[in-house]
C-alpha cells in the first residue's frame, strides 16, 4: 500500500484551514496526494490544480480516476467541449479541475463562467498551483502565465504552491506575484534522491551517429530484457531521429511485436498521438522514450530506472535537469541512474558545491554546468555504483538540509508535533489532528509573521 507521510497531511490540513502554504519536497516525493487527500476527506468539495503542460494534466487525470476521484482537464485541446464541460464542472460533477495556465486569463469567456457561478465558488476548497518554478522560468516564453498573479484577486480560497525545484529567488517572486500575506508556511522536505546516481559523459562519436548513445540497446538483447529509459533531446527533430536510429537497430519483428519499444514524444506531435504514448509507457510496453521538455515534469513512470540528458543546450537550467532526472525511480526500493552526454567543447565551470546546494541556496537558478561539474567533483568519499556507461559513477547520498524535516518556523514546527504522531491514525483523523495544530498556531500570539518579500519583477 501507499505510506502516508506528515507533510502530506499537514499540506491538506493547510488547505482545509484556509491558509496558503508553499510545499517543496522532491520528485516523486508524493505531493499530488497533498490536495487529493483533501478531496478523500471532505467530499462535497472541489480542488482546482493549474498544470503547465496538458500532458501532466491527462497524468493526474488518469491517477485521480485510479482512487476513485472523479477529474477533469480543461485545456486548449478540447476547447470544442468546454462549454458542456464547464456546466459539468459548476454542477459537481467533477472534483478535481486540472486547468492550464492560459485558461485562467480574464479573456477566457469559460474561465469567467466560473468565476462567477455561485455553486462552483462554494464548493471549492482549494487552488494548488503544480510545478510553481515555471511561472518565473516560461515567464517570457508564456507571458500569459503571469494570469496566475489574479487567482487570489478572483476566489477567496488558500493557494497552495508546489515545487520539487523553487529556488529561493523563485519562492520570492511567485509570493510577491500572488500577493500573498508576509508570513506564509513552507512544507520543506529534502530534495535528494539518493536512489539516484549520476553520470556525466563525454560524447566520443560523431553527434549525428548517436553511437555514444548504443549501450542503452546491448547487442544480442531481448525485446524485453532492454532497461526502461527515458531520454532527453530538445529538439523535435532530434527526438524523431533518435527513435528512428533506434528502429533501425533491431530486427524488423520487433515493431510488429510491439510498436511501441521505441517511441517519442514532443509538442510536435497532436495530443491524441502524445496520450497514447503516455498510456504505452504507464503500460510498460515503451522501452525507452525519446522526449523533449514536454516529459520534463510531474509524469510518473513507475518503470523507469534510466534517465539520459543526450547533449546540453543553453535553454536548459540546473532545475530543468534535475526534473529530468527525476522521472527515474518513481517506484520504492528501485535503483536508477542519470546520465548527461556532452560535448567535447563543453566548458563546464568549476565549482565544489553538491548540486542540491546549488538548486536550493542559490538566489537563482543554477547553471547545468554548475551542476555538472559538481558531480564531477563532489567528495570521493561518497557510495559508487557502475551505471552502465563505461565509468565509476557518484551516488548522492546525502542531504543538503538538517535534521529537521521542515523547514522550521512557529506555525510547521507545532503543527509538525501534532499531525499524524501516530502513524497508525486514519486519513480522516490524521488531517483532524493537523487542523487542530493549524488552528491552535493561527493565533496572533502564537505566529512571528517573516518580513514581506520584496517586489521581484519578472
């Protein structure tokens, strides 16, 4: 069964209590259940989730209808539907309403509808903004993203506000955006996924041969024997043409036999086409998937162990390439690797800082070369594992946070105490017993409210 941990719950009794909070703990960590055990315990009540990409939306989708929870994605895809979709959502028919950023603009006529139904504004409980450390990194490449900022303006509900990879700088500037009060809880969990071990590599062969890349396809190696991979291009056509250099490895029966061994995904395919990969894939049937930045966040394959960065544009950040390597050992007691291949010519900076420091105390963003010669030079004292590229890799296994599991401050450190002690409580008591710590910390006399943030621009 599925372990439920404090922070989940503390999250939700954040939620239930009207308080927005911030939650930052790592990939594959568990945050999804923060707002969907919301929706386990209160059932007359609706959750409104804004996700970045439609494929993420479909994601949750599938797994809210998994436990039993009724969703719905509203996004630019199936914008022919959104008018009977919109009464079905204003009727309850839906408890969890995935939306995508540019739905939630004063100029979406549906979007408005919503704001103003009556039944709809009561019944929801929550607004949770997924993968928040895109509203400052596609701030120019989607300016429509800054519509976000008007969420506290149009419903009177908390806001709670999820990052595997909020730098500092980025907490800041979304926390100003949303105009949210001075003093505001941050759920922070360590980041690190030592089950984890990373690689960087040197591209030997020719680019355009993709030969660095043939260890990932043994020879000799049955269909079902190749380890599940996931690997990173970031551009379209380099992604079809990784796939189709794949192809061309292997005996012509493969693909009759499953035409889904080797598949890619990126914006240029329609999303019909892109969902059903993602289905393939959640299937167990797709053996190594080459994607683009579309596959970059929040998608769970639990069967992935492998995750390869293949050459490093300029586009990319440090947090970029940590989510990447974050689709990797979604599922407990795995054991995985990520790998980056770079070119000869690549200039990487030198520093000794572990890459965890870097994405979590830096006041923006670190650069992936950063990152990379961090791996390269972290302490030799750390674990090694052979990941199967030809070298000793690094493993990190340690945290870069104390041995506090919350970032301390008066509201989390009480409410920490009290929710969920026991472990064998209930969901519903669990949650109860957060309220009650919420509560009992709101008051005036008990709160030491942080300074404001500064006004960032973008």
């Amino acid at each position: 069964g599925y372990e439920v941990h404090h922070w989940q719950l503390l999250a939700a009794a954040y939620m239930l209590a009207g308080q927005h909070c911030f939650v930052i703990t790592a990939t594959g960590s568990g945050k999804t259940f923060c707002f969907q055990s919301v929706l386990l315990h209160r059932p007359d009540t609706i959750v409104a989730v804004i996700c970045p990409l439609i494929t993420l939306m479909e994601d949750q989708v599938a797994a809210a209808n998994k436990i039993g929870l009724s969703a719905v994605a509203l996004h630019a895809e199936n914008l022919l539907h959104h008018e009977q979709l919109i009464r079905d959502v204003a009727q309850g028919v839906y408890r969890l309403v995935l939306l995508g950023p540019e739905f939630c603009v004063p100029g979406n006529q549906y979007w408005m509808c919503l704001t103003k139904d009556c039944t709809f504004r009561q019944r929801l409980v929550g607004i949770v903004i997924d993968e928040a450390h895109l509203c400052h990194a596609w701030r120019d490449f989607r300016p429509k993203i800054d519509g976000l900022f008007r969420l506290k303006s149009w419903f009177n509900v908390p806001l709670m506000v999820m990052s595997a990879t909020m730098t500092p700088y980025v907490r800041q500037y979304v926390h100003s955006g949303l105009r949210l009060p001075g003093h505001v809880p941050l759920i922070h969990c360590p980041i690190d996924r030592p089950e984890i071990y990373l690689s960087v590599q040197t591209i030997q062969h020719p680019i355009a041969t993709f030969k660095d890349l043939d260890f990932l396809l043994p020879s000799l190696v049955l269909q079902q024997d190749v380890v599940p991979t996931i690997v990173f291009a970031d551009s379209q056509m380099e992604v079809s043409n990784l796939c189709a250099h794949f192809w061309s490895k292997v005996p012509p029966d493969w693909y009759h036999r499953n035409p889904f061994t080797f598949a890619a995904i990126s914006t240029g395919f329609n999303q019909n086409r892109r969902l059903l990969v993602l289905k393939a894939m959640r299937a167990g049937m797709v053996k190594i998937l080459f994607a683009t930045q579309i596959a970059e966040v929040g998608l769970d394959f639990g069967t992935v162990t492998r995750v390869v960065q293949w050459r490093v544009p300029l586009t990319l950040s440090g947090s970029g390439l940590w989510q990447r390597w974050g689709r990797a050992c979604r599922r407990r007691d795995t054991i995985g690797v990520g790998i980056v291949f770079v070119s000869p010519a690549a200039k990487i900076p030198s520093t000794l800082n572990h890459p965890l420091a870097l994405l979590t105390t830096s006041p923006q963003d670190a650069t992936v070369g950063a990152v990379l010669q961090s791996i390269y030079s972290f302490d030799s004292s750390t674990k090694r594992k052979d990941a199967g590229a030809g070298s000793s890799k690094w493993r990190l296994d340690c945290s870069i946070q104390d041995d506090t599991p919350y970032e301390v401050n008066p509201v989390v450190a009480v409410a920490h105490e009290h929710c969920l002690a026991d472990r064998s409580s209930d969901l519903h008591d669990g949650i109860q017993d957060g309220l009650a710590a919420v509560d009992d910390c709101s008051q005036p006399s008990q709160t030491v409210p942080d300074d404001p943030p500064e006004n960032m621009s973008g």
